[in-house]
C-alpha cells in the first residue's frame, strides 16, 4: 500500500494525511503494510514533501514579500535542493487580509536559491506556486546579482509597478554558479508573462489586484521584458511567451532567464521523492488533495500520481475534501474512485475542522472496499 497525497490545503498537510490514512486503513487491516510517501507539485509544501522523504531541512533569513526578513526553509540531499519560492514570497508571507500586488517582491526567493547554491547544490528544482508577487521574478534577480535601473540609475522600486520605471537591465552580475547547474523550473501553470493568459489577468486578482493594477502590471511586465530583450537579445522575447512564464507571478520568466528548464511540477516531484521504485512495492495507490476538481485534472498532484500509477498498472484511488468532478472525469484521470470527506461529513465546515478524524474514517471504509 503506498499514499501519495497532497496536502488538504487549511486543513493537513500532506504528512497528516498519510498518517491520518494509515490510522483508518490499520481500523480494519491491524497489520497492513503501509508506505508513505507525501508529494507535491511545486507549490506551497514542496519542501515539507521533500523532507519527509529524507531530505535535509535547511533554514535562512531573507526578504519576506514585503521586505521584512522572514525565516524560510529549503530542502537538501547531497547535491540536490528543492527550494520553494513561497517559502519566501507566498501568500502565506503576507499579514492576514493585506496584499501588495504591485509592490511585493520576489528578492527573497533569489536569496533562497543563492542559500542552496551556497550549500553546493548542484541540481535546484525551484518549486514555483502559491505567490503574493507578481514582479517576473525581477527581485529574484537582483538577489542574485542582476541591476535593474530606472532612468536616473537608481535600482527600480520592488514589485511589479516599479518595472515601469525600468530603464535598463545589466545581467553581467548574475551569480556565475547559475550557469553550472541544472536548474529546473517545477510549477503546474504553464501560462506566459502577459496577455490575457498571462501571470497579471489570470492570477493578479488573487492577490489583491484590482482591474487598473492588472491592466498596469501587465504594462509593467511587457515593458520589463522589453528591456530584458534589448539586454540579452530575443531569447527574452522567447521566454516571455514560453510555457511556465507567468507561473508565480512570472518568477517562471526569470528562472527561464537564467537558464531554468521548465517541467511539470508534480512530474519533477515524482522523480526527485523516489516514486518509482516506492510505486514499484506498492499493490495499491492512495492520493489525493483538498480539493478534486477540474484544477486536478491540469498538472495537480493526484492526476500525476494517478498517470504513473496507472502507466505501471497499478489500481488508484483518491482521497479528498470535497470532490467536484464527475465519475467519468475521475476515471479518465486514472483514479478508480474518490473518496471525499463530505461522504461523510456533508458539513463542509466541519469537514474543515475535523479533517483528520473524517479521513480515518473515509480510510476505514477504503480498507473494507479494497482489502477486506
């Protein structure tokens, strides 16, 4: 039996939900053989994932969103990090009920990585996902050594609505390390830097974004990626258009700037935890996330677990809070059947606030259709 589940987001992380799956699945099956291997796919929770699967925790003080210093954690084993940037510049760094779309900065996912880099990684998979940022990564790079100044030579004002006073942009600075070791960029979002698909008009109003900063964030953006173009050359215009690019408020476009590969995030997560040989040992799958939704379907967590289970031959179910798919939908995704809580508990309040019992029993129930 192996549980590969994401975490209930507001409720479990993913380590609880393993633990909380094997406690039910034991109710029924006392001396079930269970392997738990907690995934994700890039976002917030990366690095707990990569932990509890034997990496090293690591933590340093950098710039919050806001400047403030805040105490963010990277995970390390050997020569491989895994660094999340909302350790750094997540939502979840902002006070509760304030957000800066204009002005929150990415400078302190640029010091993460120069952390890692400074630990003599020599693989980074930058978990990129759940942002209060929406600055193309220009924090990142100027913590990693980029100059980015406005007209009168002064460094731009942090966040995305100071790209518009961007005069020019000189990388030469950048940390010489970047160009020896393969960096890739894990994210579930493949949206470009702007347009109507892009980081500012999708994912802007999550953070606080009205219509107007949308519309100047975009500007912003296009503008910033017009200096990078007369800097390094088309390459920039290439990368602003590129897949990945507007993932986490376009920090996708300054990874890609200094040489990140782009990959599905849960994909690179499968192959950084070890899932292939646990998958290997396993007679049953068990994943899952919070929420089952059209979402999952697009590079979540569940679904790559369930494609590699099912490319292996191996029966999958899910586990989650709230399932808003149809039958059909979770059958073509490689998921025999989902399991919500609200089965259960039909209170979704409840549900919330007493994940973890519901799911023992939501794993009881597992047990009796699947082992007994």
């Amino acid at each position: 039996m192996l549980i590969a589940a994401d975490k209930f987001k507001g409720s479990l992380t993913a380590v609880q939900v393993a633990e909380r799956v094997t406690a039910g699945l034991r109710r029924v099956v006392p001396d079930l053989e269970v392997e738990a291997l907690p995934v994700a796919d890039g976002g917030d929770g990366t690095v707990d994932a990569a932990v509890a699967a034997g990496f090293e925790r690591r933590e340093v003080r950098v710039a919050g969103p806001l400047g403030d210093e805040v105490t963010a954690a990277f995970a390390l084993r050997g020569d491989t990090a895994v660094v999340e940037m909302a350790e750094a510049s997540g939502l979840q760094r902002l006070p509760a009920g304030v957000f800066a779309p204009l002005t929150a900065s990415t400078y302190g996912s640029g010091e993460l990585l120069r952390a890692a880099l400074d630990a003599g990684a020599r693989t980074i998979v930058f978990g990129v996902g759940g942002s209060a940022t929406t600055d193309g990564g220009a924090g990142m790079l100027a913590a990693l050594g980029a100059r980015l100044r406005t007209a009168s030579g002064e460094p731009v004002p942090p966040g995305g609505g100071g790209l518009a006073q961007l005069a020019s942009a000189e990388l030469s600075g950048l940390d010489e390390r970047l160009a020896s070791v393969e960096f890739v960029l894990a994210s579930d979002v493949d949206n470009p830097l702007t347009g109507p698909k892009g980081a500012p008009a999708v994912y802007g109003p999550q953070k606080g974004a009205s219509p107007d900063d949308v519309a100047a964030l975009d500007a912003a953006l296009a503008h910033y990626a017009k200096v990078l173009e007369e800097a390094i050359g088309p390459k920039a215009a290439e990368y602003a258009a590129s897949a990945g690019a507007g993932a986490a408020g376009g920090i996708g476009y300054g990874a890609l700037i200094v040489g990140a590969r782009f990959r599905a995030g849960i994909d690179v997560m499968l192959d950084v935890l070890g899932f292939a040989p646990a998958l290997e040992r396993a007679s049953l799958v068990i994943t899952g996330e919070g929420s089952l939704d059209e979402q999952t379907l697009h590079g979540k967590a569940p679904a790559g677990v369930a494609a590699a289970a099912r490319a292996a031959g191996k029966e999958v179910v899910a586990v989650c809070g709230r399932l808003a798919l149809p039958a059909e939908a979770v059958g073509r995704a490689g998921i025999r059947r989902a399991y919500p809580l609200t089965a259960v508990e039909p209170d979704v309040a409840k549900c919330i606030a007493d994940a973890g019992p519901i799911l023992e029993r939501v794993a009881e129930q597992i047990a009796r259709d699947f082992l007994s």
